[in-house]
C-alpha cells in the first residue's frame, strides 16, 4: 500500500523567474520555503518552470533515490536528501534559456550599484559568490549570484535573486561579515562539496537591485594575499571571453553575438585581481562611482600589461 503523501504545489516570483515546486516530501517543500518564502505567491503562477520532486525508489519504507522532473522532462535522480536543493536550483537554472529566450544568460554574478548594473563574469573558483556577499553587506543590490540575465531588446540586467551559493571555504568571509545566522543547512552540490544558501533578503530588506543597464564588465580571479588590482581590458576581448560564458548564445531572441557587442559598447571592461575582500570591495566601488568615495581606484594601463 502507498502511504505517500499527495504532492503540493508552491509559487515562487523569483524577479523575472517564476518557478513552481511540486513535491509530497514535506521536509524539501519546509526547507525550500525558508530559504525562499519572501517570494511565495499565493495565488499560481503562468508560464512558471515547473519542478516536480519525489521518491524515486523505496526499499522497506526507505528512500533509497529521488527523481527531479523540470516541465514534464526528467532532469536527475540524487540519492540523498542533502543533494536535493542543489539539483532543484540546476534544474530551475537549465530551463531559463528554454522558457526565456528574451534572455541572455550568462555564467555570472550580477549586481546593481547606484543604478549602474555590474557583471562579475568567471568560471566556478573565481569568487563571485564571495564578492556578491561582500558587496551585498556593503549597500550593493543583489541581482544573482550565479547568472546575468540582459533582456535582448533593453539591454538591460534582470533580477533572478536566487539564494547566494557559498562553498565551506567562504565561511570565514560570512563570519567577518557577520553573516553565519543567515547561513542555512549543509547541502552536497558535486565537486564544490558542501555549500550553504544565503537569502539576500535576510542579509538585508532591500537587497534586490532593479533592472539596470550595464556599466561594467568584470572578470575576476581571486588570489590569497595579493592586492586588489584592475586592468582595463579591451572590447573584443571581452565580448569574446563572454562569449565563452553564455549559456544560450544561439537560441535567444536576438543574435547573441549582437548583444554582447552592444552590451560591451556601453560598458568599461576590467579584469580584476582580487584579494584582501574590504580592499576589493573598496576597489569596485571606487571604479564604480569614479573614485568619490575613497581614493582613486587602481587601475593599471593596458600598455603596462
């Protein structure tokens, strides 16, 4: 006989994301809805990703696997209850270029300071979580930890303020930022190992930035000890390394390529050698604001390198 509990459906308006989660696993639906509740709808949403979690396989009242569908396709099948999370936020991140094609999206964080829109581009190790964090605490707005979403049409950066990503390495920056109350459970996410998630809006009540155009375009790497440096990079390159970066290159809207070349028109491009995290987050706010709030920003020339 299956006791399984029926599934229930929760909404969440996660800026321009809207996601429902369908699940009869209490204890994922609790723990989703606490790291997530400022967003709940309460009435459905339309068009919203649709992921279903359940039970996938049991073995004498043991759940031995779990099944991840994302709009009626199958997606994973995690075998512990701590990897859920995690799975749940791929499978709604991998249906984004599917469902929003009015979107470009891109492998980086994205942040909005004083209407400027900022996009830190990298691959997985290079620090934008960290600097999301930092910068959040700092009065920065949070537009995502993990992606930027630049609506081909506007040009503009998007919100999708899914909760911020922090590897185990990252706690100490959490406790210098007085941030560990806000940290939730340990999940299992692949090869980062364990992580947890931090709800922006806990960090602070106005943390989600609005649509911005954008600004600046930086590429950071994170280096212990070293000082914070930016050098100037040139257009091509940038929309290039961008390039290599985007999930959706040939299936937005838009030419991708079209995009990126005006989104770096209008933007100043740097590489940033990051370090020491107040000296750096003093560095881009320097950058951002043409060096009002402190000295001038280090910015080496493109001849010296």
């Amino acid at each position: 006989m299956n006791h399984e509990p029926p599934p229930e459906t929760s909404f969440y308006q996660l800026g321009v994301v809207r996601a429902a989660i369908n699940t009869p696993i209490r204890r994922f639906r609790d723990e989703y809805r606490a790291l997530y509740y400022p967003f709940e709808s309460v009435a459905p949403l339309p068009n919203a990703v649709t992921v279903d979690v359940r039970p996938a396989r049991r073995l004498l009242g043991r759940c031995l696997r779990y099944r991840i569908d994302v709009n009626g396709r199958f997606r994973f099948s995690p075998t512990k209850f701590h990897e859920l999370l995690p799975y749940v936020e791929w499978a709604v991140n991998w249906e984004l270029p599917r469902v929003m094609p009015e979107y470009l999206q891109l492998h980086a964080s994205s942040m909005e300071f004083e209407g400027a829109g900022v996009i830190f581009a990298g691959d997985s190790g290079s620090g934008k979580s960290t600097l999301a964090t930092a910068l959040l605490a700092r009065g920065w707005r949070y537009l995502c930890d993990e992606f930027a979403l630049i609506h081909t049409a506007s040009l503009q950066l998007h919100p999708f303020p899914r909760a911020i990503c922090m590897k185990r390495s990252g706690d100490h920056i959490l406790e210098r930022l007085g941030l560990t109350t806000h940290r939730g459970p340990r999940y299992l996410k692949g090869v980062k190992g364990y992580v947890s998630f931090v709800n922006p809006l806990q960090v602070r009540p106005d943390a989600i930035g609005c649509p911005a155009p954008v600004r600046f375009v930086i590429f950071p790497s994170y280096s212990c000890g070293a000082e914070p440096t930016l050098v100037p990079v040139g257009r091509a390159e940038a929309a290039l390394d961008l390039h290599r970066v985007c999930f959706n290159l040939f299936s937005c809207q838009r030419p991708g390529t079209d995009v990126l070349a005006e989104v770096v028109r209008g933007a100043s491009c740097y590489r940033l050698q990051s370090g020491e995290i107040d000296q750096t987050c003093a560095l881009l706010e320097d950058l951002v604001t043409g060096g009002t709030r402190s000295a001038v920003p280090r910015v080496r020339s493109l001849v010296a390198c």
